[in-house]
C-alpha cells in the first residue's frame, strides 16, 4: 500500500532540483491490487461504486537540470 501524499513525492523531488515534465493521471488501475476491484479491460481495474470519479494511477516524467 503506497502511504505518500503526491505532494510529499513532489516536493522531494523539486527539492533535489529535478523539473517536472509531463503529468498525468488514469480513471484506472493497471494492478487489481485491492478487495472490491472489478476489470474494466485487459489490464485495467477499478472500484465499480467509484468508477471513473477518482484518479487510481499518476505518471510523471521528471528531468535534472
């Protein structure tokens, strides 16, 4: 279970003078990682009572400058 805010993972990052790039976020979780998940498609899972109302993964691409 991944127990860090977004924020907490960013601010350490612009910290260590990294810039971000590119982020995005997913109305789905590529990993059927938690009780209650349903399939969606291949690879794609999420809770059906939340559906696509909540992000389940983020991507980031970060650079050092």
């Amino acid at each position: 279970w991944w127990n860090h805010p977004i924020a907490e993972v960013m601010s350490i990052l612009l910290e260590e003078g990294l810039t971000l790039k590119k982020f995005n976020e997913y109305d789905y979780s590529a990993y059927d990682c938690l009780p209650g998940m349903e399939t969606i498609a291949d690879g794609r899972y999420r809770f059906p009572h939340l559906r696509d109302t909540i992000p389940y993964m983020y991507s980031m691409v970060w650079v050092k400058s």
